[in-house]
C-alpha cells in the first residue's frame, strides 16, 4: 500500500475525524480558559489513546488467520 493510499483510508476514517474534533474541542476550551494546561495535554493524551486503541482493534481484525 502506497503513502497516498494509506493517508486517503485514514482521511476516510471516522475514528480520525474524532480525533480532530476532540483536539479541536480541547483546543477551544483551552483557549476560552475552561481548562488548564494540564487538563488540556490529558485530554489530547487521552483522545490519542482512544484512536490508537481503536486502530489497533481494527488492525487485530484485518490480520490473516492461521492455523
């Protein structure tokens, strides 16, 4: 699978346009102090823990089954 390929299936993801919009969400409350700094840096801690889990699960599934 090529580099275009692979970017063109993650633009495709709905995991990923979830990650965005929970780095944009924390982006916004950060900027609007609603959060800390340290809030913020758990949050998009956290939100990239979700999408490698979840890629990570799907990635499990895709794999080929062996005997």
């Amino acid at each position: 699978m090529t580099f275009l390929d692979q970017l063109q299936r993650i633009l495709h993801s709905r995991k990923f346009w979830v990650l965005i919009a929970a780095l944009l969400a924390t982006l916004a409350a950060f900027v609007t102090q609603e959060i800390t700094v340290w809030q913020a840096l758990q949050a998009a801690v956290a939100a990239l823990a979700v999408y490698s889990t979840g890629v990570a699960i799907e990635d499990n599934g895709n794999g080929s089954h062996q005997s």
